[in-house]
C-alpha cells in the first residue's frame, strides 16, 4: 500500500468517527430539549411562571419574533455586553424555549 492509500483511508476513518460524534451530540441536544419541555411543564403544572423573556430587552424580543435572529444577537451583545459566543448561546436558547412552548401549547 502506498501513502496516499493510507492517509485517504484515515481520513475517511476520521471522518466516520466524526460524523458518528455529531449524530450522538444531536440526538443529546433533541433529549435535552425534551427534558426542558418536560421541566416547563412541570412548572407550569405547579403554577410558577417562568417566562424566558423576562429579562430580555424588547429590541431582543421583537427582533426574535420578527425571525431576525443576527439582529436579536446583535440588540442582545449591545445591551448587555456579551461576547458573541454567548450572545449567540443566549438567543439561540430563547429560540429552543420559545418553539418548546409553541409547541407545547398546541398540544
């Protein structure tokens, strides 16, 4: 065997076991925000009330409502002086809380 031989098959070995990574991380984050449901509705049931967007500014919120999800990161980093690493984290988790409980509320 020659070495193109052997770096083309470790690179697509590297490459299985990265994609089997990222269906494992995906499946983790799916059942993450099954729990977060659960946990809402376990709030909800027991009547407190949380609401994700209590302290987020109205900018934020009415940017995320209007589906501009940079600007909701942006209106977020200049309000608050986040990086933006975790303002992308924050909006990016409002977002999973606000379809959670669309969805719950249709159920």
């Amino acid at each position: 065997m020659n070495t193109n031989t052997v770096l083309f098959a470790l690179c697509g070995l590297a490459f299985v076991v990265l994609l089997q990574r990222l269906l494992v991380l995906g499946a983790r984050l799916d059942r993450l925000s099954r729990l977060e449901g659960k946990v809402d509705a376990l709030l909800r049931a027991n009547g407190v009330n949380y609401d994700p967007f209590s302290t987020v500014p109205a900018s934020v919120q009415q940017a995320l409502e209007q589906g501009e999800h940079i600007l909701a990161i942006k209106l977020l980093r200049e309000a608050t002086g986040l990086g933006l690493k975790e303002a992308k984290e924050a909006i990016d988790e409002l977002r999973r809380r606000q379809r959670g409980s669309v969805e719950s509320g249709a159920r």
